[in-house]
C-alpha cells in the first residue's frame, strides 16, 4: 500500500509550457523563437490567461486601477509568443511590435514607471508555483489518507490476532475436573 502511494506521488505528470519569449528572424522571414519553459499541472491554452491566473493568485489586485493616480500594471515584450502561435512571418512581428501591445494587469503602479509590477518571467513564475501549492494539498491528503488506512490496517490485525494457549497435560485436566465436582 506505501509502495503504491509513493509511486503515485512521483509519478504525478505535469506538463512542460513554453512561452515564447523572444523572436529572432529566420531563413524565408521564419521567426526563431527563444523559449521560456516552465511547468504546470496543466498549460494554458493562450499565454494571455496567465494575466488571469496571476490576478485569481495576487491579493493586490484592484479591478479599479484605471483610475488611480498611475494607473494599472502592463506586461509588455509579449508580442513574439503571439506572432510565433500564430505563425506570423517575422516582418508581420516586426509591424506588431511598432504597435507595442501588452498585458494589462488589476495591480495599481505604486510610480509612473511601474517599478511593482512583475515582468512577464516574474508573472510565469508565480502562476507555475501557485499550481504547486495545488500538489502540496494533494501530497497532504494522501499521506492522511495512507496514515489512517495503516492504522486500520493495524487495528484489524490486533482484533484479528489469535489467542495463544498453553499445551497443558491429561492430569491438568483430571485437576480440573475434581475441583469442578467437589465445587457442585
């Protein structure tokens, strides 16, 4: 039963994500992506849902920034991972990064240059350990689950366990027999 329960632990899967991170120009205006890698339980299908799961995870968020003195947080540099899913040409990537499109985040900017907010590695970096959080609840519950299933198993094999008696001679038992009749 300990065998199966470590085994399961180790062998729970998570997924590799990439994010790419930076475009390069390949042959025939190809871009060549450098990669971030990092990993998750399971990846997000677009890399702009990360915004919403660093947003669920962060305490400081504010759904009202947009109206403070400095506004909301903005991820840029995120155009290659888009141009790069969307097999985008490196030309077309270079006019997209004139336009310069970002991630908006729900984090108020303590200063005009956003010296609080994460930058994107930052960001992927705390969604990745947030959904490990999720595996040290999941480590927990199984070694309670393994514990009391011991316990159990340990109890039943005390109630189970058979009295042991002593050999005892035939003049034991002839004892016995006259103390039970001159008793009656």
């Amino acid at each position: 039963m300990i065998l199966i329960y470590v085994i399961d632990i180790f062998t729970m899967d998570k997924e590799t994500c990439l994010f790419a991170r930076w475009c390069h120009e390949g042959i025939d205006n190809q871009i060549i992506p450098s990669f971030y890698f990092y990993q998750m339980n399971e990846c997000p299908r677009y890399s702009s849902w990360l915004t919403y799961d660093y947003s669920d995870a962060n305490s400081n968020h504010n759904y009202d920034c947009g109206s403070s003195e400095y506004g909301c947080c903005e991820v840029s540099e995120i155009e290659c991972d888009a141009a790069y899913r969307e097999g985008d040409t490196y030309s077309l990537y270079q006019v997209i990064l004139e336009h310069r499109s970002h991630w908006s985040l729900n984090i108020n900017k303590q200063d005009e240059e956003g010296s609080n907010c994460p930058t994107v590695e930052e960001l992927i970096y705390q969604v990745s350990q947030n959904d490990k959080n999720n595996y040290l609840a999941l480590y927990l519950s199984y070694t309670i689950t393994a514990m009391i299933i011991m316990c159990l198993c340990i109890i039943c094999r005390n109630c189970m366990k058979k009295e042991e008696y002593e050999k005892t001679d035939s003049d034991d038992v002839e004892k016995v027999k006259f103390v039970m009749k001159e008793s009656v």
